[in-house]
C-alpha cells in the first residue's frame, strides 16, 4: 500500500519476536527489490521461522515471483509519487494483478474501497477498519477518490476517517465496507498517547499505541489483524504494541537536552495532511521543520503539497516558528503563503544541517522536523550527531569540576 508499510512491518516484526527467534524483515523501509534482497544479506541463515517484507507496490510483481507470500496485509492506495505510478488507479491495479496468481490470504483494509475491491480474487480475505470516533468527519478536504471501484458511481460517505477510508457505500450496486472481523471501536489521545479499543469477533481488547496520527489506528489493527491470524495470543500482541519503540527515524522521539524532537516521515498529500493533524493535538510550545526534496527515491514532482491540507496549520497552538529547508524549500515557503499563514515567522534556508541546528536551539518544548524520504536518514544522523556532542562534553565537564573542586 501507500502508507502505513513501515510501522506496520516494524509492528508486525516486533510482535513475532514475542514468540520467534529467527525474524527476517527490511525495517528501514528498503522496500524495493535490492531492499528486500539486502535483508537476506545482513542477516543469513539457512532458514527462519518468518519472513516480514514492506515491499514497494510497484516492485510487488517481480518480487513475489521469487518469494510466495503466506499473507498479504494491504494497508491503503493514495496519490504517491505522481511521477512513478500515475494516479492510483494504476497502483492498484499493479498490485491486483499481481495477486491473481498467488495461493494468499489477503489482510485487506476496509475501509479503503480500493483495496476492499480486492475482495473479487476470491482469496481468503480478512478484514479490519475503524469505526466512527470523535476523530472522523464529514468535511475532508483531500479525498483522492470518490467513486465505486466497481461501476464508478459516486460513493454516499457516512463519515470519513482519512482521505478516503471511512464508512462508504454507492447507492447503485450497493458495494460497501465488508464486515470487520478486526475493528477498532473507539479511539481517545490522552497523555501524548492514542488509546484504542479493538474488538475481534466479539472479543473486547484495549490496546495503547505512543506514537501521533489516528492513521496509526489502522496501522495497529492490521498488525493485530495479521498476529491472531498467524496463531499468536491477543495479551502478548497488545503488549508487544504497548512497548513498542521506533529508532529507525521515522516517528522517532529523541530526547535532545530540554525539548522532544519529533522526525515524522511526509511523502504525499494524504500523509502531510495527518501529520499536521496530529499535531494540532499537541498543546506544548512548539516548532516545525519542513525539510522538502526532489530526488528521485522522493519523487520529482513536489506537486503534491499543494494538494495537501496545509490550511490546517492554523488549528496548530503554540506554534512558535515555521522553517522550510531542503531542494525546494521555496516551494513549501509558498504553499505556506498561499494557506494565507502570516502569523509566525517563516524562516526558508536550503541548508538541512543549518536549519537543524537552528530549530534545535529554539526555547519550545517538542520540535516536530517533517522531512521526505531521502532526508529522514540524514535528519537523524545530523540530531545524534549533536546529541552524541553534547553527551561526550559531559564527562569532561565533570573532570574538570573535580580538578577544581574535588569529588
């Protein structure tokens, strides 16, 4: 799918290793073929008691020829590198046809209708979805598609979720959200953490998740899914949630001197837009850096984030300062302006390690850095880099107070 693959794939691997030794997965989000074919390299055996794969949809044909998937856990289909896919219709379909051949369960989300379509393989199909919270809408603004996979007419949405996932149904053939047999009924954020409540075929679980984004609801109820599916307990899968840490700086928290640093992954229109959600439930004191490139692992059309619903940042409190940086940091200083955001200062500076160490040194309490895919790695090395500076300084402080004060 579009989103989701990682934290999912990280989940699901930190879940099996409650109960397996031998765990072979690409957790950096290396997901097209030489990304899954390194992961045999950096960790060889003869044999393993699970493989889990985040595999790039348009890499999915060629990679499934050479290993034959048990489960297929399909998270969503969004608008993501236009300059790669085309619309997603077409990712869709590279996916679809792919799985025809395949012996498979599919794990299929719900409430996308583009993936729920997916139900006409005649494959064992499992499903999980959302139900309404406080947290769904009628007025989204950035729905990538509003008609029915199967005869196109134009859906009638009871509420929305995200984008497009929500409670659907098209009033001419009647396609609609299959029946959950994983869904999560209710949602609440409290103590920088979302707490949901699952339930499995009548079984009621509660489940903390501590990282942003109601998206995460999905991403967790898949994993779950996938878990009870392939025979594990549901107490140690909603521990292994609750426990459950990114390092790989993609949701990362990082503890750096008086302030949380938080390094979020954006990639496409649906995913900026969440993003910036999520932290407009954040009430601390707060600053955000926009780190925007036009590589080709990014995508070079940056189009995007002007489809994006960047007028939410004036539902963002105690937002002291906006800075843009990367290839097309002009880019983003402009789509800011024409969300008509005037209100703090802007500040633009192509330099990533410059405007790092800039916000680093701001007096706020979190710092949210929002970069593109081939700025992630960089952000985080650039942060430990001055974290591991700063922690070295320490014991040579401490010497030379001893020196001239004693123990």
């Amino acid at each position: 799918g579009t989103n989701g693959k990682t934290t999912t794939n990280n989940l699901i691997n930190h879940i099996l290793h409650s109960e397996y030794d031998d765990v072979l997965s690409n957790l950096r989000g290396a997901n097209m073929p030489q990304g899954v074919a390194s992961a045999f390299l950096n960790d060889t055996k003869n044999e393993y008691d699970w493989g889990v794969f985040e595999v790039d949809e348009g890499s999915f044909p060629n990679i499934v020829k050479y290993l034959k998937p048990d489960y297929v856990v399909i998270t969503n289909f969004f608008r993501d590198q236009l300059d790669r896919f085309g619309e997603i219709e077409n990712t869709s379909k590279i996916v679809y046809e792919a799985l025809k051949p395949l012996d498979t369960t599919l794990i299929l989300n719900a409430d996308d209708p583009m993936v729920s379509k997916f139900k006409d393989l005649n494959k064992k199909n499992v499903y999980y979805g959302v139900e309404k919270s406080r947290f769904s809408t009628l007025d989204q603004r950035v729905v990538e598609s509003r008609f029915c996979p199967v005869c196109s007419n134009s859906l009638d949405y009871e509420y929305f979720n995200y984008g497009q996932l929500g409670k659907y149904m098209c009033s001419k053939c009647g396609f609609e959200n299959p029946e959950y047999d994983y869904k999560i009924t209710s949602i609440k954020y409290s103590e920088d953490a979302y707490h949901f409540r699952i339930d499995n075929n009548g079984k009621i679980h509660d489940v903390i998740f501590r990282y942003d984004g109601i998206y995460n609801a999905y991403n967790c109820c898949a994993a779950i899914a996938f878990s009870i599916e392939a025979g594990l307990d549901m107490e140690k899968v909603t521990k292994r949630i609750e426990n459950f840490e990114y390092k790989l700086g993609r949701m990362e928290n990082i503890e750096f001197k008086n302030k949380m640093v938080k390094i979020v992954l954006v990639k496409n229109p649906i995913g900026l837009s969440e993003v910036l959600k999520s932290i407009s439930n954040d009430q601390r004191r707060k600053s955000i850096l926009f780190i925007l490139n036009d590589n080709p692992a990014d995508g070079t059309d940056v189009s995007w984030i002007w489809d994006a619903d960047v007028e939410v940042i004036h539902n963002i409190k105690n937002l002291e300062s906006f800075h843009c940086a990367g290839i097309r940091a002009q880019d983003i200083a402009l789509r800011l302006k024409y969300a008509e955001y005037t209100d703090k200062i802007v500040e633009i500076d192509k330099n990533i390690e410059d405007s790092i160490e800039t916000v680093l040194a701001e007096d706020v309490d979190i710092v949210y850095i929002l970069p593109t895919y081939t700025a992630v790695y960089q952000t985080r090395d650039i942060i430990m880099g001055h974290l591991n500076q700063t922690n070295a300084r320490i014991p040579r402080l401490r010497e030379i107070i001893k020196s001239k004060i004693g123990n």
